[in-house]
C-alpha cells in the first residue's frame, strides 16, 4: 500500500539527514590525518580526476549522470589512502554535478551528493582494507571487491532518495536506472589494476597514459547508452504501434458488430453481454491472454454471418420453416469465413464456425462433440444461450435469470460443456453485475431510421412485381392439393360473397360468418395499415378485447412483420403482438398464429391472422388457403375503398367457441 504524500516526505527528510551527518562525519573524522608526501603525483591524480568526472553520461529514466571518476576513486584506495581519496572524490562530484550540467543542482542535492560520495568512497576502503587483510586475494580482486562496495552504496543511495520522492519501490528504481551500468563498474575495476600496476612498476608518471584509456571507455560507454536509449526508443515505438495496432483491431470489430445491429436489432446489448459474460467465464477457466482476446473478438462477431442471411429471416417473430432454417444456418460458415480475411493473430474465426456446436454433436455446422469444440466456442455457446433466454425476444419474453440458468444446468453434457456450465452457474450473479454495469456505456446508434426526404424513386417496375406477386399466390392456390374438397368450395363462395358485399361492414361480417368453415381458428383478426401504424378493422374471438385495443407499429409483432416484409408468417407466437407495449400484463394464451399479407394493385394494405390455442397447431395448406382469402379481402376493400380503405373503423364481435 503506497504511503501518504506526508509520511514519504517525512521519511525522505530524515534520509537524507542522515547520510548527510554520515557524510560530514567521514570528511570530519578522515580528514584529520590527512598526510600527503608526494604532492606532484596528487595534484597530478586530482587534475586527470577531475577531467574524469567531467566526462559524464546521463543516465536513462532519471536526472541523474555517471562519470569516469568512479576510475579514480578505486586508484586512489589503492595507492593515495582515504583522506586524499576523499578529497579527490568529493571535488569530483562537485565537477560532475555543476560543470556543463543541463540543470543546477539543489544547494541541498549538491551537500547529498557530496556526502554520499564519501560514505561510498569510506566503504569502498573498509572493504578493499579487510580483504587485503586476508592475505588471500591479489590486487585485482582487492579493487574488484572495492568497486563492488563502491557501486552499490553509491548507486542504492542515491536511488533511496528517488524512490522516496517519486513514490516507487526502490528495487525498481535501483534495477531500472542502476543496474545495468555493474559491468562499467568492473571494467573500471581492471583499468585501475592496470594503472597502478604500470604506477608501481615504471612510476606514476605513467598514470598520464591512463587520459586516452579514460577517453576510450567515456566513448566506449556513450555510445552504449546511446545505443540503449535507441533501442528503449524502438521498443517504445514498437509498443506504440502494437497499441494503434490493437485499438484499430477493437474499432473493426466494433464496426462489424455496429453492422450485425444494424441488421439484428435484438442484439445491440446482447454482444456486450455476451462479451462481458464469455470473458469472465474464460479468465475462470484460465484460458491464456492470446485465448482471451480471441474469445473477446468472437464474443462481438459471432454473428457477423448474420449480414448474409435475408432480412425477413432475421427478424421473423416466428418459427422458421425449415428452408430458412438451413439458410440461417449458413451464418456461422459465412461468418467464419469474413473473420478469417481480417487475418486477427489469434484464432477468432474456429469460434465464429462453431458456436452452435453441441457437447453431444448435434449441432451445426461440422456436428462436433465434446473436446473437438474449440473451447472459446463452448464459452460462447452457454453464454450466448444464457443471455438469449434472459432477454426479451420478438418471439417470447426472457426468463427470470434464475430460471435461464436452470436451463443451461440442464442441458449441461447435452448442449454444453459441463465445465463451463459450472462455471456459469457459480459465477453468474457476479457476472450479470458487471455486464450491467458495462451495458451503461452506449455504443455508437446508426440511423437506421432516417427517413431520406432526397432521390427520386427508381423506375423499377413496383407494380408489376406486385401484380405478379398476387398471380404466384393465386396458382400456388390452384395447384395445392393439401385443401379438402368442401374446403375449397366454401373458399370459392366466400371470394364470391366477398366481391358482391356492398360496404365494408358486409366485408368483415362475411370474414366472421364463413371464414371459420374455411379455416378454424379461436381468434381472428383484420389489421389495416394506417401510416407506419396497423389498426384493428375486424376482430372475432374469445381474446376480442386485447387484440382489439392493439395499435400495432409496421415492423413489431407479427403482423407488423408480415407489412413490412410481404410474407407469410405459419406457427407464430401469439403474445409478440402487444410485445411492443412492454406491458407484462398484456398477454395472449393463444400459442399459434397465422398471418398473410392483404394486398392489392396498389401494395400490401394490411394483415390477416388466424390465432389459436394450440401449439404449432396450423398446416402450410391452411396459409396457402388463407393466401387466397387475403388476397380478395385485399381486392374488395380496394374495390369499394380506393386509396380510402385504411380509413375504415373497427367491426367486431364477441364470440365464444368459434
């Protein structure tokens, strides 16, 4: 836990008290016996010393330099004694800190730094002195031993005071900025065995040789620091461009996802959810960094194969036949294959292709089982299923969690993986918390519902596509076979009724007196279009009240669907109808419908619907019949109407048992 601003001033404060008394105490103590008898070789050290310390090198992560000085400090413990070391040590940090120095020092970092140099410069002695004392070591690693002690009370000092006035551990600071430069401190080490050597040897005059030596390795040490700071600079940029590189890797792939919402309304929080959900459930699971980012990828693209499945299908508040069925199929290959162009550097698109794969084979599209599923697509397919059924459908109302979750438990070692099962059972309480809180940060909205005042309509043969339309409804009539004799006979005499009814009251009451011999039914209504909204023109049956209060938006519910999409709708849901009202109390205990366009030369005009009590209850002969009659409603109301038809008012009855 990081310390209060307070405190950590405090502890710097008394810090660097007390190397400051540490170091005025060497100086005070050391250089009492000060006693120099050769003071030409002296000067001459402190002169090519001093020329040292102004060869320095700033160091990379802080403000402060290294010098060469350090050389001449380990020569000097090993031929001039403490005091004069000290002297020597102590003017060459006051050269290093104030000569060609980019910034002053501090008075009071100047007195530190002084200071420190001299408690290094006293334990870098007390060490070279006890080992020398062993009578085991030779010269060179006596000084080696010294440049040790030296190096690390030097560097560790001054990164105490960093770390305490920057907040930052020490070791990180020390091993950061210090660490590295250990060899130099060993290099040093041998240069001034070298010299004091030659010294001994030929006399010290010979210490004069050691300026080109000094100039070499203030070179030889420059241009390492450049070359790491260069590469510090590189890798930086590398980091930078892995960063712009993943960012425009996560705007792809929110941009796709903006498209499957574009296409799929239902699901603009459902791949937030299903992200936030799978992602939880994978780190459980201890899936690795490169998994999770493919799972999170997936999680937002799963259905992009969605954009080539036919709108109708997509939004179809019904049971799909089984040749939509086998094209919405088709999603999960195509998805996979426009994940794979976007070439991600993880394996997205193996989950995209099977995250409607079941742990028992049954699923689609390769029908694997079991551990040959791509564990981010197990992942997927329990979360994506969790969050379906507790969401709002077009086609049902979501499950209570608890009981969503139940299902998932169920179909544990039948649809999913028994593991991730688990794991979501006992993690999704926590899980939906956090996917609350991130369905708070709103994605972009496009404007699928601009209306677009500009651009003249095409001439593209709108009515005639309409007229044709009727004819192919007309002879899939005539060339049906699944129609009773009796049945087709009272749908001949109610077409013929139809077109003889003198007013549109005679119209509905023909529809409520015949229809029901034609096709049974438990509810019956006639819904015309009245700008983007459909009205109740004719309602018959035992839910006459809802269905009859219902103004139902083109687009929502069943029958909105049928207007906007001029298709069919066999075996519906009844209860999506009000769903648009997000009112729990309005609801239907009716479980099948069937919906057919009522049209005419003139376009789609309104909706016919049969609904009933049982489940899956109608025949595809009943909606070809049904066909039928919706078209000569359709041509009757345009008949007696015109362009007024949609202006009629509502006729309907109670009736029970019908």
């Amino acid at each position: 836990m990081p310390l209060p601003d307070s405190s950590r001033r405090a502890i710097s404060a008394a810090y660097i008290g007390l190397v400051l008394a540490c170091g005025l105490a060497v100086l005070a103590i050391d250089l009492r016996f000060w006693h120099q008898q050769d003071w030409i070789r002296y000067l001459v050290y402190c002169v090519i010393a001093l020329v040292a310390s102004g060869m320095k090198v700033k160091l990379p992560g802080i403000t402060g330099t290294m010098s060469m000085n350090f050389l001449f400090v380990l020569i000097g413990v090993a031929e001039l004694g403490l005091p004069g070391t000290l002297v020597m040590g102590c003017l060459g940090i006051l050269v290093q800190s104030l000569v060609f120095a980019a910034r002053r020092p501090k008075p009071i970092q100047l007195v530190f730094n002084v200071a420190s140099i001299a408690c290094s410069i006293q334990v870098c002695y007390i060490v070279h002195y006890l080992v020398s004392n062993t009578g085991i070591f030779e010269a060179p690693v006596r000084l080696l031993f010294a440049a040790i002690a030296y190096f690390v009370t030097n560097t560790l000092s001054i990164a105490i005071v960093i770390a305490l006035t920057e907040g930052k551990p020490v070791w990180l600071v020390w091993r950061s900025s210090y660490l590295w430069t250990f060899p130099n401190y060993l290099v040093g080490a041998a240069v001034a065995w070298g010299i004091d050597a030659l010294s001994k040897t030929l006399g010290w005059q010979t210490s004069l040789l050691s300026l080109p030596v000094l100039y070499l390795l203030f070179r030889t040490f420059s241009l390492y620091i450049q070359r790491l700071e260069s590469e510090k600079q590189q890798a930086e940029d590398r980091r930078s461009h892995a960063e712009e590189v993943a960012a425009l890797n996560r705007r792809a792939i929110q941009t796709l996802a903006l498209a499957i919402e574009a296409k799929d309304q239902t699901t603009a929080d459902h791949l937030e959810r299903v992200e936030i959900y799978a992602i939880g459930v994978g780190k459980e699971l201890g899936l690795s960094e490169s998994e999770l980012d493919a799972l999170r990828a997936a999680a937002l693209l799963h259905d992009v194969g969605k954009l080539a499945v036919p709108e109708y299908i997509i939004s179809k508040p019904g049971k799909l036949t089984p040749d939509e069925f086998e094209k919405m199929k088709t999603h999960t290959i195509v998805g996979a294959e426009l994940v794979e162009q976007i070439r991600f550097p993880y394996p997205v698109a193996p989950i995209v292709r099977a995250h409607h794969e079941k742990w028992n084979g049954t699923g689609y599209p390769d029908g694997l089982a079991g551990d040959a599923i791509p564990i981010g697509a197990r992942i997927l397919s329990a979360v994506d299923c969790l969050d379906a059924l507790a969401s709002d459908r077009q086609y049902r109302r979501a499950l209570p969690l608890d009981q969503a979750i139940a299902v998932i438990q169920a179909e544990a070692g039948v649809s999913f993986d028994p593991r991730v099962a688990e794991v979501l059972t006992r993690n999704y309480i926590e899980l939906e918390r956090k996917a609350r809180q991130g369905a708070k940060n709103t994605r972009v909205k496009l404007s699928t519902d601009v209306k677009v005042a500009r651009g003249d309509a095409p001439a593209a043969g709108f009515e005639a596509a309409r007229a044709n339309a009727q004819s192919e409804d007309l002879i899939r009539f005539g060339d049906s076979i699944g129609a009773p004799e009796r049945q087709a006979q009272l749908l001949a005499e109610l077409i013929e009724s139809l077109e003889r009814a003198a007013n549109q009251e005679a119209i509905f009451a023909l529809l409520r007196e015949n229809l029901s011999g034609v096709i049974s039914y438990d509810v019956m209504a006639v819904y015309l279009k009245r700008g983007e909204v459909l009205v109740p023109a004719a309602v018959a049956g035992e839910d006459y009240g809802l269905f009859a209060s219902l103004e139902i938006p083109v687009g929502t519910g069943l029958s909105g669907w049928v207007v906007e999409n001029g298709k069919s709708i066999l075996n519906g849901n009844p209860s999506v109808e009000p769903g648009y009202m997000n009112d729990p109390t309005k609801f239907s205990l009716l479980n099948s419908a069937l919906a057919v366009p009522v049209e005419n030369q003139t376009g789609i005009t309104g909706v016919l619907s049969l609904y009933r009590k049982e489940r899956d209850s109608f025949s595809t002969a009943e909606m070809t019949v049904l066909l039928s009659a919706g078209l000569a409603l359709g041509k009757s109301l345009h008949a007696m109407l015109g362009q007024n038809a949609t202006s009629a008012t509502l006729v309907g009855t109670r009736t029970s048992g019908i």
